[in-house]
C-alpha cells in the first residue's frame, strides 16, 4: 500500500487546483508522511475519532497538533526545504489535512486507523524529514542513513540546511540523552511513590474515565456504516434506479435537492432508508451538483457512492472509461473506480459474510429494521426459473428463524425482484414465487405464519441498470421490510404504497380503488363507481 502515491493521485489535485507547481507538490508529498506519523498515534486519533470531520475543516490541522510551536515549525521547516512562502504553506497544509484524513480513514476501511498506519509505516517512513522527530511520536522516523547511503526521502530537498549557532545547537543535543535519564529517573520515582500510597492489585488494569469513554466512542462510531447513493440512468439519460442511505433527514434533503436540480420530478422515485445506523455526512455530497450530470449524461449507466469511494459502470467500456475520468476530475478527493467484472461466487459469499456480521451485531431485542436490513443484505442465488432456497442462505435464515420468534412485535415483509430479462407478467410470478419459498422457508422453522407477508415486485423495482450484468444481478434480490414501514412516507420508507398494491391506492390514476376518491369521475369501477 503506498499511501503516499494514493494522497498525491487524490489529494494535492484538490487542494493546488490548477496550480502545478513542483515545489508545492513536493511539499505536500513531504507533509502527508509527517500528518500520516502522526495519525498513527493512538492518543493522538483518539482525540477525533468519533467527530464528523468536515473535508473543508481547515482547523482539524490545529487539533491534530494542539502545540502551536509545533504547528509554526511543521510549515516553517516544510516552506524553507521547498522554497515556498511560509504563509502559503500553512494554507496549503490546512487544507490538505482533512482531505488526507478522510482518504487514510477510506485506504484504513475496517481496520483502526492507527493499526493501519502503524502496520503500513515503512511506504511513508522514508519520507519523513529528520527535523520531524521533535513533533511526532517516538519510534516513527526511519534509521537515519550512512554517509554516502541512501537519502531520507526522495521529497527532501537538497540543499544545505541553513543552521546559526551550530556549537550551542550541538552542545545542547549533547546534553539530550542526559536529561531524557534525568526526566525518566523522575517519573520512575513519581511512580514508585504513587504506588506505595495508592497500592493497586498486581495485573489489575486501570483506564481513567476519559480512556473509557473514548474506547466506547470509537467503537460506536466504527458500527456506523457510510452514507451512500446508488443511481442507474436509462436508455433516454433518466433516472431509472435510486436508493440512498443516510443518518439524518439533514443529509437525505442535501441528496434530494442536488438529485432533483439533475433530474427534475425523477428525483422523486428515490427511495431513502433515513436512520442512525447511517453516517450524517457523505464526502461527496458538495460535488453532487458536478457529479450527477455527469452520470446523467450516459445512457443505461450506474454510480455507487459509499464513504470516499465512487463505483461506476456503462455497457460501453469507452464510455465507462471517460465516466471515470470526467468523475475523477470532477471529485478530485474522491477514489473512482471502474466495477470489475461480476465474481458471482464472490458476491455470494462476501454477502452471506457481510450479513452475518450484521445479525451478530443485532444484540438482545433488536429493532427489527436492523433485523430487515441485515436479512436483505444476503444475497439469495435461485437458479434460473427456480425458487428453491440455496442450502448456502438456510444456516442465516434460520437465525433469523430464531430472532422473529424471539422478538413478539416483529412482521416483516419479504419482497422478491427480479431483472427485466423476461415479460413483466412472468416476472411478477417468479417474484412472488420466490418471496413465498423464503417466507414457507421460514415458517417451516417455526415462525409464526401472521408476522410474514410477501410480495412479488418483478422488475418495477429496480436498484441498478439491467443493460450490464452487475446491474442484473443486483436487481434479482430478495428485500426484507418491516410492515409498519410501509405507510411511514420520508422516514426511511423502503417502498412506496403505490408500488406495494397499485389497485388499492386511492391517490393512483386508475379506478380500481376501494373508495372513491379523486380519479377520473367520468369513469368507474363495480369497486370504486364513477359519482
């Protein structure tokens, strides 16, 4: 992993904008080694771990060093190597910190930040200038080599450094080692005595109530999944699929306004899962109003957004190709990528894992829409025009089995879908046929038959193109929704009622209705007569 080579593709384009300067790239190569030591401290993380840090924070650098001297010598000693003027460095070093942070977190995934760091220290070490030892951890800067050697970065520039007083200087780093015996000789004294007044058992660990409460910060936060947005366009550039998680109503309107500015009323279709299960902020909700034109303008495209990455694909590889470049330069922060070709098996088996996970994390009286969404994460593989359960999905359904029962006012609904490679009407049987297996599925294994409802859905309810194979295969699913869902609009609402049961809505434009209600009155039904 070269974090460096990552930070300078995704980073400095961002921050230098049209300003290529090799000076200030070099700069900012040599301060993204230092930011990354220092990142790579746990007490250190630990301070932030749980803020939402905004991209544009130009005062997280100030957080991370609390030491203003520090500060002062980090932009200093970074302008003078470079010969950039010291006040444009600090700017730029402003600027680039929570844009490096947010990359390190998404290169980290689901590893800590500091572990990953710590574990990948030597694609950054050599990068990091000797002068850097007095503001970062002990033990990050790497051997300083022989003479002759090899250099301590290939950023460091080389000419001489300029230093005034040289013997003081070198009589006081003479005198180092002896105060670092003399400071150590005093804590270990310090120490002694606060044991022998406050004598704890021997192997008992002690946390203050700080530690604690950052400990159970940082693992909340690391239950919180990325804020996302999944789009698809059709053959005429409309939107053709949406769906969107997010953490507040805050950041679902944000989504709609740039999704409606893009594609007028088709924003509409979108459909939202709003809970706290969610990130608040998605990176790349500023450069919506860039970035979905973009995907607007190619026909039977997709786009994923989730955390700093962006996953796009296009039936025509040029196309693709260029969609990534146009994004790329659009949301310079941001890792766009290209989807691979479909590992089924893959799939499969990273969704039965990723779903276990999450029914792992349910705990003791789940919320049964974390019960929902765990159980849809699944992918449930039918052979083709089949609906027999695949022996890999039962082990999952029947803990699920267990937690219905366990759980006295869970009713969910089971919804099946399918790709539009066959009629409509074939698709809404096999739908249904393959909702009701799960839901038989289940009741074989004791659930009660009155807390499951199915329906089948076809291919009206596609979540990403049908013109490539990834899309097909992402849109034959299986949903889990809780019933009380249905009827709950803008809040987390999984599918609309229209869609639910098309004749038995009073607010659609047929007269199939139960009541009457505001259709065409010059034309009636035997349920819903003409007044």
């Amino acid at each position: 992993m070269d974090i460096i080579s990552h930070l300078t593709r995704t980073v400095s384009p961002a921050v230098l904008g049209d300003d290529h300067s090799p000076a200030k790239e070099s700069l900012l190569e040599q301060f993204y080694a230092i930011f990354a030591a220092r990142l790579a401290d746990h007490d250190t993380y630990g301070r932030f771990a749980n803020e939402n840090i905004a991209r544009d924070d130009q005062e997280f650098y100030d957080r991370v060093w609390t030491e203003g001297a520090h500060r002062d010598q980090i932009s200093r000693e970074l302008a003078g190597k470079h010969n950039v003027d010291a006040t444009a460095a600090r700017g730029l070093i402003a600027m680039a910190a929570p844009l490096a942070f947010h990359e390190i977190k998404s290169l980290a995934g689901t590893t800590p930040v500091p572990q990953f760091l710590n574990d990948n220290l030597a694609s950054y070490q050599h990068h990091i200038p000797a002068w850097a030892s007095t503001v970062l951890p002990a033990g990050m800067l790497a051997a300083t080599p022989a003479a002759g050697g090899t250099r301590i970065s290939d950023t460091t520039s080389t000419a001489p450094l300029q230093h005034t007083e040289e013997e003081k200087g070198s009589f006081m780093k003479a005198l180092l080692p002896i105060i670092g015996l003399i400071i150590l000789g005093a804590l270990a004294w310090a120490l002694l005595r606060g044991c022998q007044e406050n004598p704890e058992p021997v192997a008992t660990p002690v946390a203050s109530e700080q530690q604690a409460a950052g400990d159970e910060q940082v693992a909340v936060a690391a239950d919180v999944e990325p804020a996302s947005l999944r789009i698809a366009t059709g053959e005429n550039n409309e939107l053709y699929a949406c769906r969107m998680n997010a953490g507040d109503e805050t950041l679902q309107s944000k989504v709609m306004n740039a999704l409606t500015a893009a594609f007028g009323d088709e924003a509409n279709k979108c459909r939202a899962d709003v809970d706290d299960n969610f990130a608040t902020d998605m990176p790349a909700a500023a450069q919506l109003a860039s970035i979905l034109p973009i995907v607007k303008n190619v026909p039977n495209a997709s786009m994923i957004i989730k955390g700093d990455t962006i996953t796009v694909n296009a039936p025509d590889e040029a196309a693709l190709q260029q969609l990534v470049t146009d994004l790329q330069a659009a949301a310079p922060a941001m890792t766009v990528q290209a989807e691979g070709p479909l590992d089924l098996q893959g799939e499969i088996d990273d969704s039965l894992t990723a779903a276990d996970a999450a029914m792992n994390n349910l705990g003791d009286n789940p919320d049964p829409r974390d019960v929902a969404r765990a159980l849809s994460i699944q992918v449930i593989n039918f052979e083709l025009d089949k609906a027999i359960i695949p022996d890999a999905n039962k082990a999952l359904l029947d803990r699920a089995a267990k937690i219905i029962n366990e759980v006295p006012d869970m009713e969910l609904m089971i919804i099946g879908h399918t790709d539009s490679q066959a009629s409509d009407d074939y698709n809404i049987e096999l739908s249904q046929e393959r909702a009701d297996a799960v839901k038989e599925y289940l009741v074989a294994q004791g659930v009660d038959a009155s807390k499951l409802s199915t329906k089948g859905m076809g291919e009206s309810e596609p979540i990403a193109d049908n013109s490539t194979e990834q899309g097909r295969f992402r849109n034959r699913r299986i949903e889990f929704v809780v019933n009380d869902e249905i009827n709950v609009a803008n809040e987390g609402m999984i599918i609309s009622n229209d869609a639910l049961d098309p004749d038995l809505n009073p607010l659609d434009s047929n007269n199939d209705d139960l009541l009457p209600d505001g259709d065409d009155v010059t034309q009636g039904s035997a349920i819903d007569p003409a007044n």
